[in-house]
C-alpha cells in the first residue's frame, strides 16, 4: 500500500459513501424502537467526533495521529475503525514511524483478517525489525495472503478481464509472494522451506530475485556449484517481476566472491555468464511464450504429439497397442487439485506394466503456470 497524501487520505475519510459504512449503521431507514435510535444516535456521535477530530488536526500528521488515537479510545467499536486504523498507518508511514505503522496495521489486520494489502504492508514492515519473531509472524501473514489468492476462483475475475490475462496476473502474484516468504524463511536460515517456496516462484514466473535467494542459499550451504548457476541466472535475467529486483552489482559480487572460492580467479566467468543467458529461453521464457501448436492438423488421438515440461516430445502414435489413461487438467482448476493425486496413486500401481500408459495432460494457455503443480506435488 503506497502513502498517501494526508489531504487525498482525509477526503477518503470524509467522503459521503464511507459513512456509516459496512460494519456500521444501515444506510437504509433508521431502525425502529429505542435500541435502534440509540445505536444511531452513537453512530451519528462518533462520526461528528470523527469529522472533528480531523478538522483539528490540518495538514499535521502528528495531530492526525494523536487526535484519532483518542478517537479511537473514546470509540473503540466506531463504524469508520478500520478507515481511522488504515489513516493513523499511512500518518505514521509519512512521519517514518514505522513502529508505529506496524502497531496500528497489525490492529487493523486483528478486525479485518481479510485485509491482504495491510498484510502485505505488515509484512515489509516485520521484515525491516528482522528479529526471529517479527519475521515469523511476517510468515504467518504471507502465507494467509498467498492461501487467499490461491483460492481466488475464476469467477471472481474482472468482467472485462479475459481469462489468460486473468490467469497471468494470478500467476505472477502467486509467484511474489512465494518468493516474499521464501526470502523471510531464508532470513530466518530455515533453508528446506525457503528452497521449496524459491523453486515454486521461480517455476511459476522465473525472477532473479528468487535466483539470488536460491543462490545465497547454496553458498551459505558451500555448494558452490550451485550457487555459481543461482546467481549466473540472477544476473543474466531481466529486472521484472512484482517480487522485485535484486541489485546486480550486488549479484556480481556475490558471484565473483563464489567463482573465486571454487577456481582461484575470476578467468572464465565471463563464459559462464553467457551460458546463463543461453539458458534464459527455457528457463524464463515466460507467460506469453508458448509454442505454437503442432497439432493444428491432428485428427484422431494418435496423431497428437504431447510435449514434458522439459521440452521432449511424446508421440502418442508410438503408444498404439497399449492401454492409454489421460486425465485432462488445468492449474485453475479447483477439482483438479483433488483429482490429480489419486490419479497418480492408480498410475502407481501400474508401474512396472509396460501395456498401460499414464498421462496427466494439462490444458492452460500458459505452460509456465504448470511448474508449480509439479513442486507442490513433492511437497
């Protein structure tokens, strides 16, 4: 959530739609009967105190926060708490009181658990404090947020958004915030985790902010290897990805610090580098980079050609004869989650027959959302 200007942020807290607001009194008629005029009336009490507390305040960020502090004590269960909450954030934000913004955030998330843009905030601002607990509480916050997100159905897309895009945007958010929790469980040296969810980032939308992670990873592990093609890939990929971007020279140095450990100078890894870009195509190649079709002219089953994750080609020409079982899938489907393992618990119990052919066949737009399935599936 980016800070707002104190003005923008009061005009928001004014402004007519936000009174006596969801949590609040109905906007439709008064209720009857002395308990609803009474309720009423302490709405009507609390958003004129709420008026006046930011009418004295001006443009004071300091003022803003005292006055709704007290707002707040006199008016704990207020209609408009989570907007004073969400204002005292972004006062305490422009005043650098981050402590402070980490206070009152963490309170709004306690009445608002499903308030994913707080969450995020929270978990930048645990991740600055560093200690062993603000980083695992910052855990427990992207791990709601990226549960949240990943139980987001299709039907809940924007109306003019078409489902690719949708499916994009999805996955690149998935992504982030894998890497975001990766780089809290790196910080925190709890590494198997923090290499899963690495991994899970970097096969949804492949980021040199999660190479990096992955590299600081095997040097602190002493597998140089490694950690030589982490942080090659780190600095060959393009700066972009809503996780972020690491400071190249940063990754330079890092790499040069590795090479250095592993050959003695630094001869040759002018070589290596461009290996890594080399690599990229397969590596980072990306949501819109699918190849196109090669079976545009198929027109029976054996005629199709499957491709692996990897880039082999599978012929079903060269499995006639045989007992051939597909399960059709997609990333965005729900059932599929619950579906898949069983279906790979029965291909289990034919291995070994070599008349019957298992094949899970994903059907999304975007071969890059499909890795991830394949990581959780280990996990």
């Amino acid at each position: 959530m980016r800070p707002l200007s104190l003005a923008i942020f009061i005009g928001a807290l004014l402004a007519p739609s936000l009174s006596f607001g969801a949590q609040g009194a109905s906007q439709s008629a008064p209720q009857s009967g002395a308990s609803g005029e009474s309720s009423l009336g302490k709405a009507v009490d609390a958003d004129a105190a709420l008026q006046k507390a930011l009418a004295d305040s001006g443009n004071d960020a300091a003022a803003l926060v005292r006055n709704l502090k007290i707002y707040l004590l006199r008016f704990p269960d207020a209609p408009r708490a989570a907007d004073v909450y969400r204002a005292i954030v972004e006062a305490c934000q422009q005043m650098g009181d981050n402590k402070c913004a980490l206070e009152y955030s963490e309170r709004l998330i306690a009445i608002r658990p499903d308030d994913s843009d707080m969450m995020v905030l929270a978990i930048a601002l645990l991740q600055q404090k560093g200690d062993d607990a603000s980083l695992t509480r910052a855990a427990g916050y992207a791990t709601r947020v990226l549960d949240r997100v990943e139980k987001t159905p299709p039907s809940e897309k924007p109306p003019r958004q078409s489902p690719a895009d949708w499916q994009k945007k999805q996955a690149q958010l998935r992504a982030a915030l894998y890497c975001l929790r990766g780089q809290i469980e790196n910080s925190q040296r709890n590494y198997e985790p923090a290499v899963k969810d690495l991994e899970t980032s970097y096969s949804i939308d492949p980021s040199a902010l999660a190479a990096e992670q992955l590299g600081e990873i095997a040097e602190a592990r002493k597998d140089y290897p490694k950690a030589i093609e982490e942080y090659s890939l780190a600095f060959a990929l393009p700066d972009s990805g809503l996780a972020g971007s690491p400071d190249r020279r940063d990754v330079r140095r890092k790499l040069g610090n590795v090479w250095r450990e592993v050959h003695g100078s630094e001869q040759g890894l002018g070589d290596e580098l461009l290996a890594a870009y080399d690599r990229l195509p397969s590596a980072s190649a990306g949501a819109d980079a699918n190849p196109p079709s090669r079976n545009k002219d198929a027109r029976n089953l054996y005629d199709f050609v499957l491709s692996r994750l990897d880039g082999t080609l599978v012929p079903l020409a060269a499995l006639k004869g045989k007992i051939l079982v597909l399960s059709f899938w997609a990333t965005w489907c729900g059932p599929c989650r619950e579906l898949e393992p069983k279906f790979a618990e029965v291909a289990a119990g034919y291995t070994g027959n070599p008349a019957v052919v298992f094949l899970a066949v994903n059907t999304d737009e975007d071969r890059s959302l499909v890795g991830v399935f394949l990581v959780l599936a280990r996990a």
